[in-house]
C-alpha cells in the first residue's frame, strides 16, 4: 500500500458514485438513467483530458454492479495495447464470457480509442456487433472525429465539456482543507491559469505545489508547472512591440532560465498572452501569424533558441512598422 504521503490525490478525491462526479450534469443523469434501468448501450465519452471521462465510466460501473464490480469491469487502454492483437484477444476474451451478479452484461472501457487504427477499430467493430448480448463497450476519446463512423453509430456519445472556473476552485478548497493546506487567492488564480478547465491538472498542481512546504501561492505553482507568470510573458511582449528587442531578450532569457521553460511552452504562452494584451486588432492577426509560422518550425525541429530571437525580432519589426502607420 502507499503511504499517506505520497498517495495521489487524483485518486483519493476521484469520485466513487455518479452522484460524486463534479458538473457535466446532463451527462450524470442519462448515466443515472441507465442504471436505474439497469441497461446500457455502448457508450462513446469524447471531451477534452482530466473533466471526468475515465471517472465517469467507473462511477457508472461501480453504481450498477455493486459488489459485482470486479469480474464484470475491464478497462484498457487503447494506445498500451498493440492495437489489433488486443482487440482480437483480450477483448473477445472478456467479451464473450457471462457477466456476475444480476446485470446481464460487462462494460469494458477503451481508454484512448481514438489511437487505435483504423483497421483495429474494423475489428473491434465486428467484436462489437457479435458480444452485445454480454458486453456493453464504452469508448473514450478526445476527439470523437477520430473513432470510424460505423462505430460512431452504434454509440450513445457523450460529450464531456471544460470544468468551469467555480467548479475547480470549490475542488481545489475543499482538498486544501481536507489536506491542512493553505491555499492563497493568487494560488487560486495561478492554479486555474495553468489548468485550463482540466480538473487533473488542477489537483496535481496544487498538490505539487504544497510538497514545496509553504502556502501554496501564486510563485509555487508557477515554480512547479514550467508555466511563465502570465504577466511576465505579457511584458516580454510588450517590450518586443515597442522595438525594444534587446530587453525582450533578456525578459526571455529570465523566463527560460527562471521557470525552466523550453521554446514550444513559450511560444504556447505568448500566444495565449496576445489575446490578454491591450493592442489593435491588426497587430494582434499580425501576432498570431507570426506565432503560428514559430510553432510550425520548432515542431519541425529548428533551433529554439533562435527561433524564439526571431519571434520576438519580427514582434518588434511589426511594433515599428504600425506604430508608425497608427501614429502610436
Ligand atoms: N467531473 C469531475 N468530477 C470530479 N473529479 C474529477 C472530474 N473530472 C476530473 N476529476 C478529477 O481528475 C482526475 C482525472 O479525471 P479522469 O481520469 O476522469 O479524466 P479524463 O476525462 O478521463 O481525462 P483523460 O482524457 O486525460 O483520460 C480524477 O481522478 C478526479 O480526481
Ligand atoms: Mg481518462
């Protein structure tokens, strides 16, 4: 067993029952619905990382099996598992045995299905088809674009939306006090400004950022997550487009240096700043091409360090360039 200390808290506040599951309310009482029923069509979750997928299809099994849970629940995940051997195996091999307990039928979840290829999804399709009679499938994906659409119809999809800012910050408070920890307002905003809506990252931040051993404020959860201070990536920019490329530089040396980042984050954040940042319209397209040209390159494989000079040299080219067309 892991000790108290290290045991992660993900998983200890993971939900046990459908009714734990924090919002995508819609989605909780169609699951209800299908446990009171005690039946259940096989099941596409698409939603983006950490807002309750995996949670959800566990919550429903425990709910409907019971004590029955182990035996009757198998949960794989797709991108392990090499692909089409596993469907034709393991797959079938829980698939087609008889379920425990009153609820004629097993779920088994496909964690990742959107990383099987196309000629697995082909066979489990076919799996599908021939063990519905015993085994209801619940697939779970980011992006349900992915999945074929032969399956796609065969599927109840549930769409699993961002966890909005109350919701996180209620999980975040009531850990913190569960755990003894302090928890300060500027913590708060640091942690929901590098979560993103994700429920998992925001619990791994915070717990990440109290094993540091102080309150857990705005500088510890920055100093945990390879994330700039926002307002720091804001001044490179600015000092970028008022042509002074020289101190912008150096900002960006801060930030590498200080924070630890590597060139794709910065680049991610500098995005996500320009839409923060007071300026016209114009320089903000002008921005975001620029921006998309860098990422394009450095996925490639270019050198960061100069591509990162480039970015904010062509920042201050831009700066120039319209702040003399709008007089600024
Ligand atoms: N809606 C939610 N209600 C309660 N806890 C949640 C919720 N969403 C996420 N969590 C917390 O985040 C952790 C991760 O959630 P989960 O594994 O369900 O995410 P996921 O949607 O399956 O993400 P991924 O796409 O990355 O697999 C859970 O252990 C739980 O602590
Ligand atoms: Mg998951």
């Amino acid at each position: 067993m892991l000790s108290e200390e290290i045991q992660m808290w993900t998983e200890k506040y993971r939900p046990k029952t459908l009714k734990e599951i924090v919002n995508q309310k819609e989605i909780v009482s169609r699951l209800e619905g299908f446990v009171a029923q005690k039946d259940l069509p096989h099941c596409l979750f698409a939603g983006p990382p950490g807002t309750g997928k995996t949670t959800a299809a566990l919550c429903l099994a425990h709910d409907l099996f019971r004590e029955y849970f182990y035996g009757n629940f198998l949960e794989l995940n797709a991108s392990d598992a090499r692909g089409i051997d596993v469907i034709r195996t393991t797959v079938k091999d829980f698939a087609r045995t008889m379920s425990l307990g009153d609820i004629p039928f097993k779920i088994l979840v496909l964690d990742e299905a959107d990383a099987l290829t196309s000629e697995a999804q082909q066979a489990l399709r076919r799996t599908m088809e021939r063990y519905t009679r015993t085994c209801r499938f619940i697939l779970i994906v980011n992006y349900s674009s992915k999945i074929i659409e032969p399956i796609q119809s065969r599927c109840a999809l549930f769409r699993f939306s961002r966890l909005s800012k109350e919701d996180i910050v209620g999980m975040l408070k009531f850990i913190s006090k569960n755990e003894g920890v302090e928890l300060k307002d500027d913590g708060v905003e640091a942690v929901l400004y590098v979560s993103e809506g994700d429920l998992r990252k925001a619990i791994n931040t915070l717990q990440a950022a109290s094993a540091l051993g102080v309150a857990v404020d705005a500088d510890s959860v920055y100093k945990v997550t390879g994330k700039a201070r926002p307002e720091e990536v804001r001044q490179m920019l600015e000092l970028a487009l008022s042509g002074d490329f020289v101190q912008a530089r150096k900002k960006l040396h801060e930030l590498l240096i200080n924070y630890g980042l590597s060139g794709i984050d910065v680049v991610r954040q500098v995005h996500r700043e320009t839409f923060n940042i007071n300026i016209p319209e114009i320089w903000k397209v002008r921005i975001a091409d620029i921006v998309g040209e860098i990422d394009f390159r450095m996925s490639e494989g270019a050198h960061e360090e100069i591509q990162l000079s480039a970015l904010l040299a062509q920042f201050s080219l831009v700066g120039q360039e319209l702040g003399k067309t709008q007089g600024k």
